[in-house]
C-alpha cells in the first residue's frame, strides 16, 4: 500500500474495507465511544514512554505509530458515515487557525523561548 495516501484516498479505503470485511460500520455513537478507548490508548503509551509511568508487562507490545493508526481509523470512520470529507474540514482547519491565531502564538509568553 502507497504511504503516501492523501486523506480522500484514506475515507475511501476504509469505507471500502468497512463495506467488504467490516459487515458495516458501527453506529456513530458506538464508533464515538471506540474513539474515545483508542485517544486513551495512546495516552496510556505516552505516559509510560515520556511521563513518569513505568511500563506494565501488558504494555510492552504496543507502539505508539499502531495506536494513533487505530485513532486515525475511527476518526476516518466517523466522518464517513457523518459525510465530513476530511481534506475539506482539515484546509477549512487552516484557514480559521490562520485568521485566528495568526499573532495569538507569537504574543504568548509561555510559548518564549
């Protein structure tokens, strides 16, 4: 599979492997609760590989680029089937970050290094 997948080639993968193996998708509520227990997952891994937790036997086989794949995943699941095109949504992201936060950053004190 090309790594260099553009968003649109992403919903339409899933949706394709949703439709041919996945059966269906999961509701968006289901599908939004599974978000939430994968965002946890990968919270769980970066505490213990750069926060003060230390590792659990039950721990040691995941990786973080699986974790935030599986995020990815459910993410892309629920803009499929709420019709969100996230290319769209992402350059829309841009746009108002830009406009908002175009100084905001820059005059932040905390940010000062």
């Amino acid at each position: 599979m090309d790594s260099n997948l553009t968003l649109k080639e992403a919903q339409q993968k899933v949706d394709d492997w949703i439709k041919t193996t996945g059966v269906r998708y999961f509701s968006e509520l289901t599908n939004m609760a599974i978000l939430t227990e994968e965002v946890g997952e990968v919270a769980r891994l970066m505490s213990r590989m750069y926060g003060d937790q230390s590792f659990k036997d039950s721990d040691r086989h995941k990786e973080l680029p699986d974790e935030l794949a599986d995020v990815l995943w459910v993410l892309i699941c629920i803009a499929n089937q709420t019709g969100v095109d996230l290319a769209e949504a992402l350059i829309k992201n841009f746009d108002k970050k830009n406009n908002r936060d175009a100084q905001r950053h820059r005059e932040n004190d905390k940010l000062s290094s």
